[in-house]
C-alpha cells in the first residue's frame, strides 16, 4: 500500500487560547479512528492543545493529563481517548494491546509521548510536534494524511503560520 502524502502545517501560538482553539477547530473536524500523537518537551503545551480537542468534540468534562492512568476516555459528539505514556519505560504486551484498543474504537485518540508507539500503529496518524518558543509562544508542526483536518486546522488562523 502507497504512503500518503503528509500535509504539513506549522503555527505558533502566542497565548494558551490559541493552542486551544487549534485543538478545538481539529476536534471539529475529527472523525471516528482519528489518531493524533502529541510529540514535545513538559510545558509544550501538548494537554493544552487536548483541552481545545475535546472542546470540539463536544466534551463538557475536564481533561487534564493522564499520566499516572494511562488512558481518559471523555465522551463528546465522538469519544475522546487521551493517552499518556510518559512514565512508561516500554510498551509490555498488556499497554501495547490497551493503545491498539483504543486506535480501533472508533473514537479520536489524542497519544501524548507516542515515540513508544509501534510504526504499524502509527501508520494513517496525524503526528503533531510542540516545541516552546519566545515567552509564551509555542511552535506546532502538524503533519497529517487528513485533508480535512489540514484545512481545519487552517480556518481562521489567528495564530499565523
């Protein structure tokens, strides 16, 4: 099977609200079986970014990081699986199964710390990279297989590109 091509995209936010708002116009956008890894350093902003996310899903729920349980699962128009493998060493059999359970439910999951990830698994992904910039700002490298994601992402760009 051919690769996709990647659409690639890189903004950068300057305030909290707009990292959110990308994640929300996104989250407009999902579709069932949408999967976005979440790559970057503490503090990049990555949960911020999962919090707009689940707002365009519809979730009315807090979201806030998973790390010490893995998996959240918030319900929205779709469901919202938010994944964080930062504390895991490597991916035993039990996490590698819980991860490809949560990719084929159907609902949008949004993995922070994916580098763990097998490339099968990733494969049709939507991988984003946060890195911080000057003072607030952060810097987000999008790449996805999804056109309709790309132009969502697009729409109303008030951060720039």
């Amino acid at each position: 099977m051919p690769e996709a091509t990647l659409l690639r995209q890189r903004f950068v936010t300057t305030a909290p609200e707009q990292t959110r708002a990308l994640g929300a116009r996104i989250g407009a956008a999902a579709e069932p079986g949408d999967v976005c890894l979440l790559e970057g350093e503490f503090g990049s902003s990555k949960t911020v970014f999962v919090q707009g996310l689940a707002a365009g899903l519809g979730v009315d729920a807090y979201v806030g990081s998973p790390s010490f349980v893995i998996v959240n699962q918030h319900q929205g128009r779709l469901t919202l699986y938010h994944v964080d493998l930062f504390r895991i060493e490597r991916l035993d059999p039990e996490i590698e199964d819980t991860v490809a359970d949560v990719i084929e439910a159907g609902g949008v999951a949004a993995i922070e710390w994916p580098e763990l990830v097998p490339p099968d698994t990733r494969q049709g992904a939507t991988p984003l990279r946060f890195r911080r910039g000057e003072g607030d700002a952060r810097i987000i490298e999008l790449e996805t297989p999804q056109e309709r994601l790309a132009r969502a992402a697009r729409e109303d760009d008030a951060a720039g590109h």
